[in-house]
C-alpha cells in the first residue's frame, strides 16, 4: 500500500540532504529531483530482490549502442500505479504533478526507431517479468537539441544531466578495465530501474561511463602544467561523451569504434565475473545461463571480445567458439547497404590488436567451412567476413550467431530472398521473423490518458494495458454511433492539447477543426518527406489557381532531426520550413492549408503529437523501412495510415484492413523490376503539376540562402549523381498515387461517422503491435528465457 505520509517525509528529506533546502526555498528542478529519488527509495528492496531472484537463471542481455527512453517520471508512477497518489501528494505541498513531469529533460541516449524499440522492449521484459538487462553507453550528451535559425537546423549540444539524474545509481564497485592498445580505461556502470507495469519486478538498465584511471597526473600538475596534467582524465571521458546522431554515414571513426569496443568488453566482463562467482571456473555452461542479443551491428565486435576472454581464461578454440555461437543472437534492422558496417582492418590493428588477430582466426575458420561444404568461389568472396581490407560486421555477426532476426515480415523476407540469399542458402534455420513491437503503457496509457479511459470502460476492465489482444472487443461497437462520437470527442481534446502546445513552443497557430496530418521520423531521403512537401506544394498551387477547389481545411505538421553531416536531408528540412513560410503568409489558402515543423522531435514530443493525430504518414520507398515503429504509435491512437507497402504498414494493414487505410505507390517487385531503366523525367513532364511542384527548388520560388543546396535536391532528382541512379527513392514515380490518396482521404473524411470507424478498426486491431507480443517472442524462440516473479 501506498503510504502519503512516507512519501512525503522522503521527499522532504531528500530535498535537505541533496540541496540542503526547504520545501519553501527550493525550485522546480530541486523539487523533481527529490520527488524521482523519493520514488527510487520506495522501489529499491524490489529492485534488489529482482536482481536475487534472476542471478538463479538464465538471463538475457540487450546490448545496444541506443537506448532512446525519455521521460521517467510519468511512465514509473503509471507503471507502479501511484500517480493519482503523488499527485495528490504533491497538491498537498501546492506542487502540481504536470510541471514536475515536464520540466524533466528526455534521456535522449538514441537517434530513432532503433533507440526507441530497445527502450519499449526493457518495459516490456520488465512488465513480463523476464529476466534481461539492457546494456549500452551512458553518453554525457544524447541527441542533439535542434533549432531552426531562418529555416536552417542548428544543433546545440544536448545537456540532459544538467540537472542531475535521479534515476540512476552509480556502481562503483563493478568497475571493469577496458584496454585499447594506446592505453587503458575505467568502465563505470550506472544502472537505472525498469519498473514493469502491474507487477514488483523491477528490471535494470546498465549504462557504462568512461573513466580515466587517474583524474590527474600530480606531477605535471606540480609544474603546472594544467592543461597536461588533465589531458589522459579527458581523452579517456572523451569515449562516452557523445551519442553520434549520424547513423547513415559512417564518421567519427576511431572513438566510435573505441565506444563500440568499451561497453561490449565492459558487458561481457561482468558476466564473466559474476558467472564465475556463482558457478565456479568452468565456462561450459555460459550458454546455459547467457542469451545476449545484439541490436545492429553496433555491438558485434562482442563476438571475437567474448573469445579473447574465453580463451584467456583458458577455454580452447573449438569450445570458446560453441559457446560465442551458442549465447549470441543478432537483429538485422536496415538493408540500406551505406548502414552495414564494415570497418577498416588498419584500424582495428591499431587500436584493437588482439581481437584483431580472433577476427582473422574466425574469418579463415569460416572460409574453411564454406570450402568444404564446395560454395562457389564467388559466393566465398562476397560472404567472406573480411575483404578488401574490410572487416563486414553484418556477416561476422551472421557467423556467430545461432539467430539472426528481421524486424517485420516484409523485411525478413527481403533479408532471405535478397540481401541474405546466400546466408540464408547456407543457415536456413538461423533465419527467424520477430515484427518490432511498442509498449502500450507509454504510447496510450500515459500519453492518451482520455483514450485509454473510453477503452477500459468498454473492455470492462484495464487488462488489455498488459495483455494487447483484449483490445480487439472493441469492435463489437463499430456500430454504436454514441461511442464513435466519443472516440472523435477525445480525438478533438487531443488536437486542441496539441495546437495550445505547438503555439507555446512554435509560436504558430493551428487550427484543431482542421485535418491533422502529421510525418514525424528521422529525416531521411528514403522516407520520402520530399513526397508530402511536394504534395503540399502542388496542392498550394492549385488553390491559388481555383480558390473555391474542394478540400477540407489540413494542417501538415512535421517532426525530424536530420543527421548533422546529412546535407541533403538539412535541404529538405529548409525547403520545408520554406514552405510553411509561403503558406501560412498567404491570406489565399490560410484558412485550408497550414504548415509547422516542430522543433526537436522526441520521445516526449511524440507523446503529444501521436494521440493527436487524423493522418499517420508512412510514406517511404517499398522495402527500404524495415519495419517503423511511428506506424505503430499512430494506430494504437486510432489513426488511419497513409502509407506504402513497406515494412510493418504490410501487418497493419493485414490486421486493420486495407479498407480503413490509404495505401498507395509502387511495391518492392515493381521497384525491383524498374530500377535499371527508371527515368524519372517521363513522371516530371508528364504527370500534371508534377513540374510545377518539383521547379520550385530551381526557380527563386525558396531561398536557400545562397546554399545551392535546393538545386542539389533538384539533380538528384532529375540527374542522379554518382553513386545512385536519378530519383534514387522513386518519388516521381509515386507521386500521382500519393496525390490520388490523399484525395481519397479528403472524401473520407468528410463523413465522420464512416471516418471514426475507420479509426476504430486501426485501434481495435493494433493488439498485434505491443513489445509484449515481441518480447514473448524472443524469449521462447531466441533466448529461451523464462518470467521469473519476485515474491513479496
Ligand atoms: C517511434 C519513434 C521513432 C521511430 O519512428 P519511425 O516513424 O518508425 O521511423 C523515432 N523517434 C522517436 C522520438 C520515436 O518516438
């Protein structure tokens, strides 16, 4: 039970003990730190006896370079049910609970959909009561913080300590040494609860921070020699500085292979010490007692590191290369070929010598089978691990894996039929599906907390927050019109949450009877949001030409970072925010058309703007978007997708119906077919409007301020350039269809009976889409892990 009066004495305390202050002299930001730390101090004998109750098992370890969290502080009150409590708590002391929650700053330890999935399968694994562990980096300074100055993106470094974090413990005493051949580090664990929904297990996340062995060198001190004396302390905390937020290039090269390296060594290090202090010195049984995930190809380098430990511990060859395949599973989560990873010999020799020398050792080992087994010498060159002085993560992580995953089944049947065909030839059984999944606790309980209301009253109960399927009785009241009212009632609600929002951070106002229409993902080419703003663009000119054209009032609001080297993907968002500034000044089509680029989409951001949502736009290239997980977020809100067939729009769809979605444009085989002889320039002459729109890059209709970067935009298109053929993303082709489904959803929206049932139906069947069901999948299938409940 909860008890107010221990709260509240905790909360007190702590604001003395951190800040050495009163109630009544502190701020803000002290009062949400002492709130959080009230709250980790009620968790922590759960938190403990979790960890007793795993160490007796099999446990499963997510290594991933990305954990994208967010907030803490709603979602843990939600997930141990105490919110209503410390809000009244709180109003008690005249501390209102919404400030609390958002002054707090976004763990924003992650670039995208990859960061997130990790972060909604720990709430997942924790709600289950599976034993796993998340383990990844603690970067000082997450994804950067974005502006627009004059239409430009500006980056600023992203501070999200400054405030402390509440939500972590440092844990000195599992310290590990990690060695680079210029010298070694200190790897510092922290660990922040997961605190699963409805239940006391608490799960850990395990961020490792670097540390210099000495914080100064007194000697150089002693001769002042300051700057010196702090340059090893630096160079060594220089590795978990920063998250690089440019995940479609490679860069930064030697720390990013030195952050790879240190938080997987860092990983298995502790596994290996705390297995051997359980289970004595024989190693045999680490399979027995590991299942470790790698998420990417980030982590895979854990494969030669786990052998160069298990051999310096005395395992032999054959035996530490049973139990590496035995304990490791890899998530393939992209087949754009420029995010494989592959590293340059040179510098793993540099930096790396000894896992250098396995890698080699694991490379000629595989060779040898390919060999015996008689593959064709050219198959042997393409899938051999290293080559051309490269070292190819992707087929290193492929060998030494029992599992390798794709992320939806459209993907996964790319990775067989295409990309992998040779691997899959050869390892037919390491190929599994495993369609990405989100949490349903943050993505509607906690950011639609109206929505979820209706729900559970018509559910009967609020199960389906934890077993998804329930969800699926809703649509015994398609029928009932009172209850689709309600439904477009909170839908409202929620687009006016939103519009006081957007004019308080954007200073832009929207209209919430309007059609909110809303792409928010990364930004990059192969998403297409070059598609929607040509869209917009034709559609603008053609009000201008007929301004009685029949169309119902629409706000486009888009959301994206663009990776800060990405120049094209910086155009666009110019070109976008050029957009805006033509259609929102235009008296013309004002009251039927308006553009807003929020700034610095993120987790907490998207809590406003999923619920919010009329249009969910998944519009990217046919098989270039593994799965989308944004997708996922906008159905479970109850919103149509507009979108192509690519990665899981295809089980939406399949589960919601193709009726009560707008899918258009060109499928993966046609792609395949076309994509040698496309020319693009039949679409722009001859496809009505199409030229307009796409010349206006081209003809002082935007500036880009002297950049040349629209006309950069405009060759690609039209020319190509050297490495991808004109139009490399097929927009042209599609934009006709694109246009025509768009109309289809002017007119069906119109009639709003018909539209909530549209919506319905999206939220009725997006059972599917919960991590839960994900998670239960890897664990029977990949890691053979069992839920383990605490007891008290
Ligand atoms: C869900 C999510 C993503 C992934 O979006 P996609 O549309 O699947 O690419 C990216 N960023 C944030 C902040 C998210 O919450």
């Amino acid at each position: 039970m909860f008890d107010r009066r221990k709260f509240k004495d905790s909360f007190i305390r702590n604001l003395k003990i951190e800040f050495g202050k009163t109630l009544e002299k502190s701020n803000k930001h002290e009062k949400y730190y002492a709130v959080s730390k009230a709250i980790m101090e009620q968790i922590i004998e759960d938190w403990s006896e979790t960890e007793e109750t795993y160490k007796k098992g099999k446990q499963a370890y997510y290594l991933s370079a990305e954990f994208l969290m967010g907030r803490a502080l709603g979602n843990n009150l939600l997930n141990l049910g105490i919110h209503k409590e410390i809000e009244e708590s709180l109003k008690d002391l005249d501390i209102d609970i919404n400030l609390m929650e958002e002054i707090e700053e976004d763990a924003g330890l992650g670039n995208g959909g990859l960061g997130r999935l990790a972060a909604c399968f720990l709430d997942s694994c924790a709600t289950m009561n599976l034993p796993v562990t998340g383990h990844g980096l603690r970067y000082r300074y997450g994804i950067f913080k974005q502006k627009f100055i004059d239409g430009f993106q500006v980056e600023e470094g992203d501070q999200w300590l400054k405030h402390g974090d509440p939500w972590s413990i440092r844990r000195v005493e599992d310290t590990v040494m990690i060695e680079f051949a210029d010298g070694k580090v200190r790897a510092v664990p922290y660990d922040t609860p997961i605190i699963g929904y409805e239940t006391k297990n608490i799960n850990t996340l395990r961020l490792w921070e670097a540390e210099a062995l000495e914080d100064f060198d007194f000697h150089l001190f002693n001769e002042q020699q300051y700057d010196e004396a702090v340059k090893a302390k630096n160079r060594a905390e220089d590795i978990s500085r920063v998250l690089y937020p440019n995940d479609s290039k490679k860069a930064g090269k030697i720390l990013r292979l030195k952050q790879q390296y240190f938080f997987v060594s860092a990983s298995l290090q502790d596994m290996i010490r705390k297995y051997k202090k359980r289970a004595g010195e024989d190693l045999e049984a680490f399979p027995k007692y590991h299942a470790v995930q790698l998420n990417d190809t980030h982590p895979v380098v854990a494969i030669p590191e786990l052998m160069r430990l298990l051999i310096k511990e005395g395992v032999n060859w054959e035996k530490a290369w049973r139990i590496t395949q035995e304990t490791f599973a890899y998530t393939n989560h992209t087949i754009m070929a420029e995010a494989l990873e592959k590293w340059d010999v040179q510098l793993y020799k540099e930096l790396l010598p000894k896992v250098y020398e396995i890698i080699v050792k694991i490379h000629q080992q595989f060779l040898g089978e390919l060999k015996e087994k008689k593959c064709a010498e050219e198959t042997i060159k393409e899938m051999q691990i290293i080559s051309e002085d490269r070292i190819h993560m992707a087929w290193l992580a492929i060998y030494g894996s029992h599992t390798i995953n794709g992320v939806a089944e459209l993907h996964t049947e790319i990775l067989k039929n295409q990309e992998l065909k040779d691997w899959y030839k050869l390892y037919p059984n390491k190929f599994q599906n495993k369609t990405n999944g989100i949490t349903f606790r943050r993505w509607i309980a906690l950011c639609n907390k109206e929505l979820t209301q209706l729900i559970t009253e018509l559910v009967g109960t609020d199960e389906w927050i934890s077993d998804s399927n329930k969800i699926k009785e809703l649509e015994k009241h398609i029928e009932d019109e009172a209850i689709l009212k309600r439904f477009l009632e909170i839908k409202t609600l929620k687009k006016s949450q939103l519009a006081a929002y957007i004019l308080e951070k954007e200073d832009v106002r929207i209209n919430p009877d309007s059609i909110f229409d809303i792409q928010i993902k990364r930004l990059h080419e192969y998403k297409r949001q070059l598609l929607n703003a040509f869209y917009i663009v034709d559609l603008y000119y053609r009000l201008k030409e007929n301004p009685s054209l029949d169309i119902l009032p629409r706000t486009y609001i888009f959301g994206a970072k663009a990776a800060p080297g990405y120049v094209r993907a910086k155009a666009i968002i110019k070109y976008i925010n050029e957009i805006a500034k033509l259609v929102n000044n235009d008296q013309d089509v004002n009251d039927k058309i308006k553009v807003v680029f929020v700034t610095n989409y993120n987790v907490s951001y998207g809590e406003k703007l999923f619920p919010a949502a009329d249009v969910s736009q998944q519009i990217s290239t046919a098989g270039k978007e593994a799965s989308g997980t944004g997708n996922m977020k906008f159905m479970l809100n109850g919103t149509p997708t507009l979108g192509t067939y690519d990665g899981a729009n295809v089980e939406i769809v399949q589960e919601a119906g193709e009726e009560n979605n707008f899918i258009f444009g060109a499928r993966v085989e046609e792609l395949e077919a076309i994509k040698d002889s496309y020319n693009p320039k039949k679409y722009y002459e001859r496809v009505p409007g199409l030229k307009r729109a796409v010349d206006t890059l081209i003809n002082g209709t935007f500036d880009d301020g002297g950049t040349g970067m629209f006309q950069e935009l405009f060759s690609a298109l039209l020319e190509g350039t050297d490495w991808h053929h004109p139009d490399h993303y097929f927009l042209l082709r599609d934009f006709q269809e694109y246009r025509e489904a768009q109309q289809r959803i002017d007119i069906a929206y119109q009639d709003r009976i018909s539209w909530a049932k549209k919506c319905w139906m999206n939220l009725a069947n997006a059972g599917k889409f919960s991590s839960d069901r994900t998670i239960k999948q890897y664990a029977e299938e990949i890691w053979k892990t069992e839920a383990k409940q605490i007891k008290s």
